[in-house]
C-alpha cells in the first residue's frame, strides 16, 4: 500500500496527514508550543498522597497536578528512589545506575503511603496527556523510545516485541543485546530492530543512554518543576513511530521541519533519506494533496460514504457511540439480509478509519443495520478485526450483542481530535446579518491599496476563498488584472479551501501574516442593526 506523510506547519500549530493510496487515515494536529507531550520528563514534587485512590498527586506546572497512580511506579521503584535521593544529595556529580545495587522490588497489592510521602522529589515521565478537566497522567517507569529499541532505566530485563515471528531472529537479537547493553538497564527491542546489524543497534543505544545521562544531570541545576527531557519534534516522533519501507513521499512546508525529518531519516534509513521532499509552491499544502476537502467531509457529526450511507457520531467525555443507516441507498438486491450485511461492511472500514483519525479513545458503542443471520453476525466482527489490524492503538473488540450493538475499548493517549467543519461567517462574526457579498471584491481593493500606498508592503501573498479566486480571475481582462494593472504585479492572489466564503488572509514573503482585519469588518453589520433599534426606541419615547 503506497503511504505518503504531508506535514503543514504554520505560525501556531503543525497538522501531519498519513495518507494511504492518497486517501486521509491519520490526521495529527497539535500548537507549535504545546507541553506536557506523552514521553517528556519533569523533574516534580508530590503535592498530595490520596490513600482511597491509591495514588498521588504531583505538581509538574500544570495548572491541574499531575495523577501517579501506584501501579504507575514500577516494580523497581525502591530503587529508583534510591537514586533519586543520591541524585539529589550530591549535585557535583551524576550517579551511575550501572553500579546500583538494586533493591527488593515494591509489593503489587501495596500502597502509596508505603513508599511516597508529602513533598517528595521525583522524575516523571507524562504517560497520557491532559484530557479535558484532568491533568496528565503520570509514571515513575521512566523509558526513552527509539526506532529499534526501547531504553528502561532500573530494569534489567530485555523483551522482543511480539511481531517478530522468528525463533533464530529472536534468538539472535537477544544475545546482541545483552552483549552491548549496561548493567541496571532494561531494553524492549521494537519490530523494526528484526534484521539490524550490531552497529545499528549499538549507535541507538548509545544515543538513548546520553538521552537519560542528559536527563539527570538537567534534573540536579533544575528548579522544582522543570522540564528535563522532551520528545523529539511531533513530526520526527510519528515518522519514527510508523516509518517503513511503503513510505513513499514526506512532504514538508518549513524548511527547518524538513531539515529535522530528513536528518533523522538519513539516520535511521539512509538509503530512503531522498523520499523526503521540501514543498514550496504556494498553493497550501494541505490543499495540493486534496486533505482539506477530506477533513472538512470526514469530520463533523454525519459522515458519508458510498452508495448514499452514512454514520453519525456523537461523544460524551467516556464514551462514543457511533449509528449506522443505509441512507438513501439504492438496493443492489432485493434481499433485506444481504443489504444490511453490504452496508454493515463497509460502515465498519469507515468506522476503522474515522478511530484513527479522531483518534478516539475509551468505550466506543457501534449500533449496526440488525442482521437475523448469525453467519453474517459473524462475518461483520471477523471483517472489524481484519480492518482495525493496522491500528496502533491498544484495542479490544467484542462481538455483535443480541441488540445488534459492538463494543470497542481503545486505548486513549491524547484528547481526542475535534474539528469544526461548520464554518463562522467572518463577515458578521455568527451575528446573523452580513455586509453585502457584492461589496466584498471592493474591501480586497482597498486591503491592497492599503498594504501598497500605505504599508509601503508590494510583495505579498492574499489568499482567499476558491469561488473568490475564481470570480476574480474570470475573463481575459479579470478583477485581478485590473489590480494588478493599478497596483503593480508583485502581489498575489491565491485560492484556499480552508478559507470561509467571504474570509481572506495575506501573508508577506517571509510567510508571516499580516493581520488587516478591522473591527468594522466583522461589526459593522450589527452596529447598523443596534443604531436602528436605538433610533427607533427614541422616536416612540
């Protein structure tokens, strides 16, 4: 299957699409300084010990404290906190967890009170970042991922991921491992460590461990809290997590992005370091590759697919359940039977997709077309397994119930992907009344005229929405030439789907936008209404 990864960074966020036979299976979005991202570390303290959840609260900076649940603490912990003190005790210099002997491991029915009190210091890696009203998720069991192996400081025991089916292979990479790898170190070797070389291995290894050394030695000048580790950019961090030999094309907007990802690609597959690519033309690049289009019919309450069906999906904060209908669907076949197993199937691929590109996470309730038959039952949970097979979350998936509903638990790591496909009108603001549409072209010329004769700024970008574009480029002697005839031909007008009907944004040579909207532009409608019905009050006092 041909995959291809399209990352648009922009001045506050960074969206990155995965695309499988160019059609959106992932759709990553996240603010260019967001914190508290899944992996990093933060030297804390324990705010408040709560015995009746077995579990402590920690404040890492986050305007709610963190949850460290017991069973979060790792079997090791005795003697990670052993080396916490140590660590702590004498700042001059770092201890070696090599040289550690390691204590007896921690009770499994145990409590919290037994090994935290108030105010301890700690380093915890975020495990499940802030949802909703909660705080992140936290965990003492630190590790440090990599493309082939999985560092665990305090542990001493090397796992081989399941995927690897050869007893040799397996074999193999365990005596590898154990040959190169440090005392007091645990180490999970990934799926796509099957076939590396030692050297591979070893330089990875090697990165990890000055990774954790790094790590202490920030946590000793750091204040409490501070971050003291943080995960590779959200970019370099998917590639690692998904990258394979079917990746054909990375395409990138930003040039020091692109920078990040193909250093990284040549590190970890220098033969494939060419499918990385800079993208520079100036039609947005979510738009060049049809993904806006996509999100815009993918995400929302009622979503489509073929042959006139549909599902709806609607979430409450623990729970999502998604209705199935056939819709206007033409009959292939005049068997009741046979339609609702057609329509159940191919609900269930848009289903396994529309997991992954919300990134929903919990319980999921799927309420099917009812089927009397229970071969065809059957067939539908067999085909629901076959296409959620390529999701990378942790997922469980019962059978159809009596009712003809199916439960699917998945597991939730981050809040789950919202956009808003219904548009604002920018004209009024969602006030209910608009400026005239015909108007609009006129309130172009005079942002033009602005930028050019009193900005002094003749070279820039002016995106608008693509029937804008469309009606100002019309003829042989367009709007836009006329423009440009008057103003100069430097600027330029594009169009953008992202964009609503009567939206537009400019942004200088450098990229950086240039912020022209006046409050009269969004305002002016109803400030008309509210004079009226000021005017009118006074007249009948």
């Amino acid at each position: 299957m041909r995959s291809e990864l399209v990352v648009d960074v922009k001045q506050k966020d960074i969206s990155i699409a995965l695309l499988e036979e160019s059609r959106l299976v992932s759709l990553q979005k996240e603010s260019r300084d967001a914190s508290f991202a899944v992996g990093n570390l933060y030297i804390a303290k324990v705010k408040k010990l709560m015995p009746g959840l077995n579990a402590a609260f920690v404040n890492v900076g986050y305007e709610k404290d963190a949850f460290l649940h017991y069973l979060d603490l790792g079997s090791q912990f005795n003697t990670y906190a052993q080396f916490i003190k140590s660590m702590l005790d004498d700042q001059k210099h770092i201890p070696n967890i090599s040289k550690f002997k390691p204590l007896p491991d921690i009770d499994k029915h145990g409590t919290i009170t037994d090994v935290l009190h108030d105010a301890q210091e700690v380093i915890v890696q975020i495990a499940k970042e802030p949802i909703s009203t909660k705080g992140p998720r936290l965990t003492t069991e630190i590790s440090f991922t990599g493309r082939f192996l999985v560092l665990i400081p305090f542990s001493d025991k090397i796992s081989i991921s399941q995927k690897i089916k050869s007893t040799e292979e397996k074999f193999r990479l365990r005596q590898l491992i154990e040959s190169i790898k440090p005392r007091n170190f645990g180490v999970i070797i990934r799926t796509s460590a099957e076939g590396k070389r030692v050297a591979e291995l070893n330089t990875e290894l090697k990165t990890l461990l000055k990774c954790w050394e790094d790590s202490v030695e920030k946590a000793q000048k750091s204040k409490i809290p501070s971050l003291i580790y943080e995960e590779e950019s959200r970019a370099v961090s998917v590639i690692r997590d998904i990258f394979s030999p079917s990746f054909e094309n990375i395409y990138v907007n930003d040039t020091e992005v692109f920078n990040q990802i193909s250093n990284y690609v040549s590190i970890i597959a220098p033969e494939r370091k060419d499918i990385v690519k800079l993208y520079s033309d100036e039609i947005p690049i979510f738009d060049h590759f049809n993904i806006t289009r996509q999100v815009k019919s993918s995400f929302g309450k009622t979503v489509s697919f073929k042959s006139g069906a549909y599902i709806i999906i609607e979430s409450t904060e623990a729970l999502h359940v998604v209705d199935v209908n056939s819709g206007n669907r033409s009959k292939s076949s005049s068997d009741q039977e046979s339609n609702a197993l057609d329509v159940n199937l191919r609900a269930a691929d848009e289903i396994a997709r529309q997991l992954r590109l919300r990134d929903l996470g919990g319980i999921i309730v799927i309420d099917f077309i009812d089927m009397a038959q229970a071969e065809h039952r059957q067939a539908l949970f067999d085909h629901m397994r076959e296409v959620m097979a390529n999701d990378r979350a942790r997922h469980n998936i019962l059978p159809l119930s009596k009712f003809g509903l199916m439960q699917i638990t998945r597991q939730r790591v981050r809040p789950a992907l919202d956009i808003v496909t219904a548009e604002t009108c920018p004209s009024c603001g969602g006030k209910g009344e608009v400026q005239p549409s015909l108007l609009f072209t006129d309130k172009l010329k005079d942002k033009i005229d602005y930028l050019i004769n009193s900005l002094k700024i003749t070279d820039f970008s002016m995106y608008v929405h693509p029937f804008v574009n469309a009606y100002l480029k019309k003829g042989i002697i367009s709007e836009y030439h006329r423009w440009r005839l008057e103003f100069g031909f430097k600027f330029k007008i594009f169009p953008d789907e992202s964009l609503a009907y009567l939206d537009y944004k400019v942004f200088d040579k450098a990229r950086k936008e240039i912020d022209l909207k006046e409050e009269k532009d969004t305002n002016s409608s109803s400030t008309k209404k509210e004079t009226k019905s000021k005017r009118g009050k006074t007249e009948e006092d």
